[in-house]
C-alpha cells in the first residue's frame, strides 16, 4: 500500500486545483494512471466524471466528493474520514458498513469483490 503523495502530473494537478471541468475535459485525452496513490485531502471534486478511473490508495479526507458516481471507478485502499458523500455512487463491492467505518474512521475501503 503507498502513501499519498503530491504528483506533477497535469491531470492529478487539475484534481489537486479543483479545476474540474477542465479534468473532464483532459481525461480521455491523457493517461490516467497517476490518479492513484494521490493526496486529494480537502479537494471538492463535484461533478467529476470518475468513470474508469484508478483511485487505489488515495487519500480523499475533508473532500467534496458529493453527487459524483464512483459505481466504475477502483477505490480498493481509498480513505474517505469527514469526506461529504451526499448523491454519491459507490461500487457494489464496496458495502454500506464498508463506506462508513472509512467516512468515520480513515479506514482503507476493502472490497468484497475484486473491483
């Protein structure tokens, strides 16, 4: 498992600057593996489109994640605690219990399922 970190890669700035109309813009366009692993602390994200993307390990504490739909999207190791979830997708793998013991705790999502 890594520890978030701060990327130079153009799209997870982006993410990181909160301009997410341009991300949308920018993602089918470019290589989205730098996504995972990344520090997305405090960072609202509405309106992101997440279909298909890699978010293993990330770290998304304090984040405005509401409305977006996550139900494609690999969250295995992601850190929700305090995120704000109202409208929010998640993947059938992860359960209810599962979502909440990380929005409450920090605990890393488990998927029951492989994503």
């Amino acid at each position: 498992m890594n520890k978030p970190v701060i990327k130079p890669d153009p799209l997870y700035q982006l993410l990181r600057n909160e301009d997410i109309k341009s991300f949308n813009e920018q993602r089918h366009k470019m290589d989205t593996s730098d996504l995972q692993s990344g520090d997305y602390r405090g960072r609202d994200l509405r309106n992101m489109d997440a279909e298909g993307l890699d978010f293993r390990d990330s770290y998304f504490r304090n984040a405005d994640l509401s409305g977006i739909d996550f139900r494609n999207t690999n969250l295995e190791g992601a850190s929700l605690l305090d995120a704000k979830l109202s409208g929010t997708y998640f993947p059938k793998e992860l359960s209810a219990q599962e979502i909440r013991l990380s929005l409450e705790t920090g605990t890393r999502l488990r998927y029951t399922e492989e994503p």
